[in-house]
C-alpha cells in the first residue's frame, strides 16, 4: 500500500522535501553552504558572459565613433554634415569618458579621505528577481572582499556585501527589505533603525512621537551596531507620519544614492566590528 | 540530446542578457524569468533523466543571479521542476489556457512563498504598486511561455516524425 502510494506520488513527494530544504535555507542559512560551490560553478560559467558585455559597453561607442572619424578622414569627398555628426559623436563619447573619470577621481578622493581600506569595483549586473534588490560588482574573493563589508559611493551608502566568488560578488541594497541598520538623524542624533522599503525608500523604526525628526533631515549611520562606517549618509527624511494610537513615527527616507543607476562603488574592506554570520544579509 | 541544448541555451542566453545586458534598461516587471520557463519546460516536455539533467544548469543560473540566501533557489527550482512534471503526468492538457495556468499558477505560488518567507523573516516587502507590477511580471511571462513552449515541442515533435 505504502509502496504504491510512494511510487504513485514521489515526484510530489520530492518537490515537497525540496521545498521544505528550501525554507530552512532560507529562514537559517547553515554554516556551510552547499550553494556556495554551486554558486561558484555558476558564476565561472556566467563569468564570460558578463565581461564581454561589460567589455562591450564600454567600447563599442568608441570604436563605432572612431570608425567613422577614420572614414571621415579617407574619404576625402565625404560631406561637412557626416563630419560634424562623427565629432559630434566624439564630443559625446569625450564627455562620457570625462563623466566616468571625475566619477573615479571622486571615489579615490572620497576613499583617501575615508581613513578605511577600500576597494573600488565596477556594478556588472542587477538583480532581476522581484522580491530582492541587488547589484553584481565585479570585485570577489581574490580582491579581498567578504560578507557584511560595507559598500559605498561618495554621494552615500549603497549596501553591503552578501555572497562573494572569485570576480564577483553580490551587493544587498540598502532599499532592499532584508538590510536594517543603526543610524541616527544628524541634526538632532536621535538613534532609529533603517529598514529597506523597496524602490528608492528605507523607513525609519521605532522612533517615538516626542523626538524631533522632520522632513529635510539627514539620516546617516551611526556605526553602532558595527555593520556600516560610521557617518556615511544614509539618506534624507521625506515624510514622517506621526499616528494619534500607537508608539512610533512612520518615517520614510530616500536613498541619498540612487542604487539602481550607480556604476562604480567603494567596498571597505574592514569586517563588521560585531560577528558577522556568513550567507545573512 | 537537441532539447537539453535548447534548454541550457534559453536559460543561459535569456537569463545572462536580463542579469547583464537588460536590467539597468527596462523595469525588472518586464523581464521575463527565462530560467523558470526553462525548467517548467522542461518539467511538462521533457521526460525522465533527460527532463531531470536540463534542469540542473537553469536551476543554478538561478542561484547566481537571485540575490536570496545560498542554496535556496537552487532547491526550490528543482522542486518547481518535480511539481511541473507532475502536473503534467496527471492533469496537463495541451492547450493555451492549461500552459497560461500552470505557468502563472507556479509564478504565483513561488512569489507568495517568496514573500511570505520574507514577512516572517521580518521583512516587509508588499506593497500595492509592488503588487501590480508582480502581477504584471506573471501574466507577461506566462503568456510568453505560451508561444515558446507551443514552439519549442512542435518543432521537437517535427523531429521526432
């Protein structure tokens, strides 16, 4: 009876057990994570893939452009209207490499100044996944980064480093609900917790009716908690709600980076002071 | 051998050009989870070993490139492909109207476990735009899944004859 039963429904029976793994998986990751050297087969499998397109991105434009600059100059019967568009290209092309550099002189500025070891990566990818916000950066595990390092532009924080492999690593926005960390308003130094809220927002938590927080103010971290540097800008206040019943402010706090269009980031490469377990968030 | 190929060359191609090429160009709601076609196609089309062996590669790439926690995705991708290959054992009937429903019907279900696993983590993920825009996501998907999955066996049938 059991027998039959079990080869009638072992598939279901499978899917189940699986499924049941994949909660445990989720709700506590175990120390040692089989997905780890399933992630690291994946990622050298996709590791071609996202270098030729980044590789692409960046120079298809200039070699499109200065291919027609060397056809402009052949060609010497080639008509004014060609060539202006091709230098107009090239102008275009100029003030993005120029764009990119000031970007990267920013960074180096911003990681000198920043008194932590960094590393500076390149964003390849962007989770595509509709309950989790993420970036791919192509900095992994062989520049020196790990799970719970911190990751930042000048203008703000971005998030924090989830899963590393060798070449890349993924990155949990700040926006994103699983993050939380301690910060403080910078005008008044009331303490809350950030919590992600999706698109560009974090909300603020347990802040009470009585403390001073009004839309306009800066939120950066406070660095208690050991998971994010110490006065990195978190964001700016955009509405506090404060209900007639009940024991906290509903705060609403835009990123003061927009994380889903950043390019290059900072990661420090200093652990979190507090244990950090892998594979959480 | 011809449909394994098929299989790991959607989900790679479809799954790598969303992750590297489209994401940062159209809304997330619009990019259709390719790797998830893959491998409910694999479910209904594909029987035995075969079926189980071309699930493999999607399931990973969708380990990689979800940023949920290690080994999660990886499982539940190959309990969506036992689930699929049991609808189809039992209940599939080859029509637009059944493949729309199995595919949207296990969209929903991974998405609202998904999020329910994240409110009781703590989180608090749903919100009403959040919502439509899901909504969006399953009903685009699904009804590319039509198309590919109606093309996909025909022309593996063609063969076949």
């Amino acid at each position: 009876m059991v027998r039959k039963f079990l080869r009638k429904w072992w598939r279901l029976l499978l899917a189940v057990a699986l499924l049941a793994s994949a909660i445990q998986f989720f709700v506590r990751p175990p120390e040692v994570a089989p997905g780890r050297i399933v992630g690291e087969i994946g990622t050298s499998l996709f590791r071609p893939f996202y270098a030729g397109v980044d590789f692409l991105r960046r120079s298809v434009s200039s070699v499109w452009t200065g291919y027609f600059a060397l056809v402009a100059v052949s060609r010497e019967n080639a008509d004014l209207r060609k060539e202006v568009a091709a230098l107009r290209e090239q102008l275009k092309e100029s003030r993005d490499a120029v764009l990119e550099n000031r970007r990267l002189e920013e960074l180096l500025r911003f990681s000198k100044n920043l008194e932590k070891r960094t590393v500076g990566a390149r964003v390849v990818g962007h989770d595509v996944s509709p309950w989790f916000q993420g970036i791919f950066i192509d900095g992994g595990t062989e520049a020196g980064v790990e799970p719970g390092m911190a990751v930042l532009t000048p203008a703000g924080a971005v998030g924090r480093i989830h899963r590393t492999f060798s070449g890349l690593s993924e990155v949990i926005l700040l926006t994103d609900s699983r993050f939380a960390a301690d910060v403080i308003v910078e005008r008044t130094r009331v303490r809350a917790i950030a919590e992600g809220m999706g698109g560009n927002l974090c909300r603020l938590k347990y802040v009470s009716p009585t403390q001073d927080v009004v839309p306009g103010d800066r939120i950066v971290f406070s660095g208690f908690d050991g998971s994010m540097p110490k006065g990195i800008l978190l964001g700016t206040v955009v509405s506090v709600d404060a209900p007639p019943e009940g024991l906290f402010m509903k705060i609403r706090v835009v990123s003061a980076v927009n994380v889903l269009s950043v390019e290059e980031v900072l990661v420090v490469l200093s652990r979190p002071m507090i244990p950090f377990r892998r594979g959480t968030p | 051998m011809r449909p394994l190929l098929v299989v790991l060359g959607l989900s790679f191609a479809g799954t790598a050009a969303n992750v590297w090429l489209l994401s940062a160009h159209l809304p997330w709601f619009l990019l259709p989870d390719f790797s998830f076609l893959a491998i409910v196609y694999a479910g209904l089309f594909l029987p035995g070993p075969l079926g189980f062996l071309a699930v493999l590669p999607p399931a990973l790439f969708r380990e990689v490139t979800i940023t949920g926690p290690p080994g999660t995705f990886f499982l539940a991708s190959v309990a969506v492909y036992f689930t699929a290959s049991e609808i189809g054992r039992r209940i599939f009937l080859r029509a637009e109207i059944f493949l729309f429903l199995i595919v949207a019907g296990l969209l929903a279900a991974e998405s609202a476990s998904v999020l329910l696993l994240l409110i009781m983590t703590g989180g608090n993920p749903f919100s009403l735009l959040r919502g439509a825009e899901e909504v969006v996501r399953i009903a685009w998907t699904s009804l590319l899944a039509v198309f590919l999955f109606l093309d996909l066996s025909g022309r593996w049938q063609r063969i076949q004859e």
